[in-house]
C-alpha cells in the first residue's frame, strides 16, 4: 500500500514538473520572438558610418554619438525643411519642425557588429560623407576646446563595408578613387575580431600590395604616416578606412586628444550630469613659441627666490 501511494505521489510530481518545462519553453520562445523584432539591422555589405569604440556603457555612449553627429550633421548639411515661409502660420512652422526633426533622427542608424564595446553608426542619408564629418569634428574640438562626450573613446569614420571574402578587390576600387596624393606616406594597420578564417599579416600584406601597384610614389612610415589605411574586420563584415593625421589627432582617441593639447580634462563619473566638461587650463590656454635656454633658467631662477622670499621668517 505504501509502495502504491508512494508511486502515485511520484507520478503527480512528474506531471508537475512536465508542465513547469513547457511553461518554461514556452515563455523562452515568447521572448525570443520579442528579441527577433526588437533586433537590429546587422553590419553587411555596403554601408557608411563610423565606428566607435567605447569602454563598458555602450548605452551611453550610443546616445553621446548620435547627439555628437547630428549637431555637427545640421550644422554642416542643414534641413530645407525648418526654414518656415510664413513665420506667422504657427501650426505649418510647428509641422514643419517635425518633419525636419524626424528627419534628423533618420540620419543615423546603429548596426549590429556582434562584438563587445564596439559600435557601429551607419548614415542613411547620402548626401552625408563620413570623411567630411570627421574632419569638422576634429576642427569643432580643436576650435572650442572642450570636451563633449564622456563613454567615447575612438570614431573613426568608415568609407564602406564589405565581405571579408571581398576585401582586396572592394579595397582596390575605393582607393583609385579616394587616394587623390601623389606623394605620400603611409602606414596599413589590419585588426581582426571574432574571425578566424584570415589572419592580420596576410591581409596586411595584400593591402600593401595593392598601394603599391595603384601608387608607386607612396611610401611606407611607421612612426607618422600622413595616410592610415585601417581594415577593421568584424565577424563576417570588414571596416575601410582611410585616416589622415593620425598621430596628429591622437590616434582617434576623442578624450586622449583634448588631454594632450589642451591639459588635463575632468574624468566622468556616474553621478554627474553629463554636461559638456570643459579643461582646466582652456581659459588661460594661449599659443607659445619655443623657448630657448636662458630663458628656461631664468624662470627657473625667478621662481626659486620668489619661493625664498614668501617664506615667513621664525624667531629663534
């Protein structure tokens, strides 16, 4: 009799837990179908934008680049459509600053690239270029001093995206049309992530290959190339970029540049509020020339007795 009871409460138990596994299952493909919709589109061939790198918060540093490039976007290609012809008509001029809004908001759109801490903004609109953005960014931060985004780290704008089986021959047509020099120096900087099927060296050495073919008079410098030609490789899609001054603009790196030609720049933490964190030495920041040896020492003399004669002097 135990035996049978005990047997019965068994198999009520196995039903118990059939049903718990189908309701788990079924929750599981719920959510999976809500994640299918909500899914971005991935990174694949034929796209331009810019990649950004960033360090953990890539929420945050999603929002600062599409704040970043919008305001540099209107400023550079701005909307036909917020000029109003009839100020006094208040719902056309509401209307039409809608539209231009939306407009705006359709410019940039991020791509999946299946790898952590690494963003990828496609432009929607091809009126924009990603190589003339670029350089207004880097004269934006050169002119006002200040830095605006704090969860940035590297943006580098992209050309094009290809297939990585279609490298060599999409990045033999984009440079004879881009690479407008005569006479320059370069450098090839190949990086690959979650791709096993080719390696940096073969690939750099393909490019190098075709820079030489297409442009004899070019020559390779490690330490300061005026032209890097980086090959970022992404799963299965593959990053063109072609990078003027690179060293120059530290290396792409948004924070590190404003720190090494304007001081030292205030570190973001989670409290703040995220408002633009201007340098401390921005206010006094002026353009000095070289200074030669005896000045140094007399400074240095100067500061030395100054340091003397504000001491307060004790009685013994």
């Amino acid at each position: 009799m135990d035996n049978e009871k005990q047997r019965q409460q068994q198999l009520r138990r196995n039903r118990r837990d059939n049903r718990k596994k189908k309701r788990f299952y079924y929750k599981q493909s719920k959510n999976k179908g809500n994640e299918k919709a909500r899914i971005r589109v991935e990174l694949e061939d034929g796209h331009r934008g810019f990649l950004v790198t960033c360090n953990q918060k890539e929420y945050h540093c999603l929002q600062e680049s599409y704040n970043i490039l919008n305001e540099i976007s209107d400023r550079i290609y701005p909307n036909e459509e917020a000029k109003h012809p009839d100020p006094n008509d208040i719902e056309a001029c509401i209307q039409a600053e809608l539209a231009a809004e939306q407009k705006t908001n359709l410019r940039f759109l991020q791509l999946k690239t299946r790898c952590k801490n690494l963003l990828f903004i496609r432009i929607q609109d091809d009126q924009i270029d990603p190589q003339t953005l670029s350089s207004e960014l880097w004269k934006d931060l050169e002119q006002n001093q200040r830095q605006n985004c704090r969860y940035i780290q590297r943006i580098i704008p992209v050309i094009r995206t290809c297939r990585t089986d279609k490298i060599v021959t999409k990045f033999d047509e984009i440079f004879e049309r881009i690479a407008t020099k005569n006479v320059c120096s370069y450098l090839v900087q190949c990086r690959i992530r979650n791709y096993s099927s080719l390696t940096e060296r073969i690939l750099q050495e393909s490019i190098i290959q075709i820079v030489r073919e297409r442009r004899p008079n070019w020559y390779a410098n490690l330490e300061r190339p005026d032209q890097l030609i980086q090959i970022n490789v992404l799963c299965k899609a593959a990053c063109i970029s072609l990078l003027p001054d690179y060293n120059r603009y530290a290396k792409y790196n948004v924070i590190e540049f404003i720190r090494k030609h304007f001081g030292n720049v205030e570190k973001a933490d989670d409290d703040d509020d995220g408002d633009d964190v201007k340098s401390e030495s921005n206010s006094n920041k002026q353009q000095q020339q070289p200074k030669n040896v005896d000045e140094i020492q007399n400074e240095s003399i100067q500061q030395v007795t100054e340091n003397i004669t504000s001491q307060p002097i004790t009685e013994q």
